[in-house]
C-alpha cells in the first residue's frame, strides 16, 4: 500500500514523515512550560487555541496544516475563523464546526483564542496582527509582514511586539527547512572566505498568481462581502470584485514580484548568511508581457540591496520565461551554488562548493515540506517564549529590503536606510 501523502502548496510530505516531526514537537511541547495567553495560563499539556484570520487560499491550506498537526497529537485546537467574505468563511466554519467572526475583532475577543494566524490580503497582514498582540495573542503572519507602502507601521508593530512579550512568526516557511542549515554551516566555515556577492531569482511563465478567480463576477458590497474591511487603509475606490478577489494585480493591496515572491526566494538568504538592515536599494522592471488586462503589478522585476558589511544582493523576477538558472553565493575565496532551489516551501537538492583553490565537492540538500515545520516552530515558541525562526525582528529586516526595493522601483531612485531611525530615506 502506498503512503499516504499530505499535499501542499508545490511540495509534499509522507504522512509518516509528518507524524515524526509532529511526535517530537509534542514531546517538546510536554516539557514546556506553562504560558499566559489573554484570560487564562496555559498549561502544558493544555491545547493551543488557534484562530485564523483570512481563510482563501494561503488560509486554508493553514487550516489543514495544523488540523493535521491536530490530528496527529500536538496539542493544538483550531477554535474560530474569520473571513470578509461571507460565503467563504461559511463553508470552511461548517467543515470545520468552529465558530466564525465576519470582523478580525470579534475573533480576537474570544478568550478561546490564544494565537492568531493572519492571512488576508498583505495590506492587512500588520494592521491585524498589531490589534491580535495588543488583544494579548501570539501572532503567525503570512509574508509579506506587511504591504510595501507600510514599513512605518511594520516598525512600529516589531517595538510593540517586543515590548509586550508576544511571539510573532512571519510565515516565510523556507526559513525552517533546514537545508538552510548546511549553507549557513558552509559560510561559517569559510567555504566563501569573506561573504561579497548573492545572485538568486524567480522564474515563471504565467500571469495566474496575480490574476487570481474570481468566484462570482455579480458579488456587491453587503452583510456577505465587507469591502470597507478589505480596504483597510488603502486609498478608499469604490468597489470591483476585480479589485477584492484578484488584489493581487493592484499596487494598492500588492506588490507583484517583490512582495509576493521574493520572499521566498531572499528570506532564507538573509538568515543563513546573518544579513541585517540593507544600507541601499535600487529596482527596475515593469509589465512587460501581461498588459492586455488591467493589472498594475510589474511582472518583470530587478532588484539589488546592498549591506553595510559591503555584501551585495541581486534578485531577478520574471514571469515570461521560466527558464531557471543556479543561485550563487559568492566571497573572496569561493562560490557556492545551489541545485533545483525554489519554489515557495524552500530547499534545494545539492549544494556545490566551489573554492578558488582546490576541488569542488557536492554536499547533499533536502526539499522538504517547510509550512508543518515553520507552524511547530511556532507553537513550540508559544510555549517556551523562545524567538521562532522568521521573528518580528527579522521580518523587519527583510520588510526593509523588500520595501526599499519597491519605492525605489515605483519613484525611479535610489532608496537608503538610516539604520539608528529604522527608517527609508528616498
Ligand atoms: N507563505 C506562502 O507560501 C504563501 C502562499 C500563498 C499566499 N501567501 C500570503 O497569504 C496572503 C493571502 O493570500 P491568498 O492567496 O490566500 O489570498 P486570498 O484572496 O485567497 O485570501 C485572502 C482572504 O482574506 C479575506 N479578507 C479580505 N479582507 C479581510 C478582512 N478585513 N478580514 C478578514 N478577512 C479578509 C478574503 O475574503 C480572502 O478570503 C497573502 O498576503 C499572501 O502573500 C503566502
């Protein structure tokens, strides 16, 4: 018979993989201490209480992580959902027999909930994540922390974050596949001598990430669709169900490449090489090949972030051709390359090691299913306090980078950081 596989987004993961990693977390999580979530202490072996704000598409496929996670014993509770779209969020509450909330408030008022995973259009990720810590919760928020015109407020929620104690995981999941480990560990032990140079990208033919469905065309603003919700505090248009379904085509509500992608593909780079705030970023790009509708997001972008440790990093998007080249890290006395990397759950087959004397060797990768181990990651830290692997923190630093890259893009400049402000300067 076959083992049964738990699918996701692009990656997949053996059920009995899944109940091994998910036993050593609930090991973990029964050693650990007792927290305090709003209302009440929690102890070890009570269930974490989850709600979920956003359940389209990236917001199920987390209901069914940590449903399975449920499932096979850790002690987690999927207890509330909430959704702007009535129709939407009925349909998953019913699956499911929780209780459902039309406004992210009402779920952060429900004592039941201890964490909250936000996963809505990215405008609203840092607005909603800023009223779950203050309501007492600890936060999983999808990428991008926040929308690209938002850095001050994704500054703000990163001192108010650590100021109260919570724990935020932002939900680059390709942080916790460890793959990323042996390329952090070759760094560390000099494979590339002195770190000067990263070249990675993104490459897709195909406009359907942005042009998202559209599931009634004659949907209207109501008791079953909240757009002044959805709005949040972007500039207030009068409704298009192009505009709510499809956000990620529109510069209001998305980014295009920058944003929705690149998070995959620069998150880990940052954490495995130690990178910090970016001293500068410069961008290009537009819609080059999908401009017959209308969508405003570009769907090639360049962009290139220097470090204050005299590192440079280049990222290249396009959606037209998706012919893939090797990402290189290179330094002063070697490259690394890494083989059949990408994708939006993270890792890669091989690394190659390539000194500027001597051999070159093959050091084996792994392409695992990242998003069950980002989550346990989490709830662990939920318990013991400990900062998760993609912490507020440094989110931030990867905000700033994705952010100066977009405003240097959108206002054609150079964009600078002044690292003792945190702020962009243009
Ligand atoms: N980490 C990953 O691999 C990954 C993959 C896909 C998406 N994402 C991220 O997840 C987020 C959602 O993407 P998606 O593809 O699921 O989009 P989606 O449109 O399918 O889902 C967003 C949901 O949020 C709801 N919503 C809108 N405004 C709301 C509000 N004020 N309160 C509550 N719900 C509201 C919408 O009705 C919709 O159901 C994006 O920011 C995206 O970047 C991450």
């Amino acid at each position: 018979m076959n083992t049964p596989v738990i699918r996701s987004q692009g990656a997949q993961l053996s059920r009995r993989t899944f109940l091994q990693h998910t036993a050593r977390a609930t090991v973990a999580a029964a050693i650990a201490a007792p927290f305090v979530s709003r209302g009440r202490v929690l102890g070890a072996n009570d269930r974490i209480g989850v709600g979920f704000i956003g359940v389209g598409g990236r917001g199920r496929s987390h209901v069914n992580t940590v449903k399975k996670l449920g499932e096979a014993g850790a002690a987690v509770q999927i207890v509330a959902v909430c959704d702007a779209y009535g129709f939407r969020l009925d349909e998953i509450a019913q699956q499911l027999g929780v209780q459902s909330y039309r406004k992210h408030q009402e779920l952060l008022a429900d004592s039941r909930v201890d964490v909250v995973c936000v996963a809505t259009p990215d405008r609203l990720h840092v607005p909603q994540a800023m009223d779950a810590i203050r309501a007492g919760k600890d936060v999983y928020c999808e990428k991008p922390m926040g929308h690209w015109s938002q850095f001050d407020r994704c500054r703000q929620f990163c001192a108010e974050a650590q100021q109260l104690g919570r724990v935020v995981q932002i939900g680059n999941q390709g942080n916790s596949s460890p793959a990323w480990g042996k390329v952090r560990d070759l760094v560390q032990q000099g494979a590339v001598g002195r770190l000067q140079h990263v070249q990675a990208g993104y490459y897709r033919y195909g406009d359907w990430g942005e042009r998202m469905q559209i599931p009634d065309p004659h949907a209207k603003p109501g008791p079953e669709l909240d757009w002044e919700a959805f709005l949040g505090d972007a500039p207030q248009v009068p409704f298009t169900v192009e505009r709510f379904f499809s956000w990620r085509r529109y510069l209001d509500y998305a980014g295009g490449p920058c944003t929705d992608l690149f998070p995959h593909v620069f998150t880990p780079f940052v954490s495995a090489l130690g990178l910090n705030f970016p001293s500068l970023a410069v961008a290009s790009g537009g819609v080059f090949e999908f401009s017959t509708y209308d969508r405003e997001v570009p769907d090639t972008f360049n962009m290139c972030v220097d470090y204050p440790e005299k590192a440079s990093v280049n990222l290249v998007c396009t959606l037209s051709n998706d012919y893939v080249t090797e990402p290189a890290i290179r330094g002063d006395e070697g490259t690394l390359t890494l083989q059949n990397a990408g994708g939006w759950e993270g890792g890669f087959d091989s690394i190659t090691v390539i000194p500027h004397k001597g051999e070159r060797r093959i050091v084996p990768g792994l392409k695992t299913e990242a998003t069950p181990l980002h989550w346990q990651n989490f709830l662990s830290c939920v318990r013991t306090r400990q900062k998760p692997v993609s912490d507020v923190e440094f989110g931030l630093k990867v905000q700033a980078a994705l952010s100066m890259s977009m405003l240097a893009f959108l206002n054609r400049k150079v964009a600078t950081f002044d690292t003792v402000k945190r702020e962009i300067l243009l």
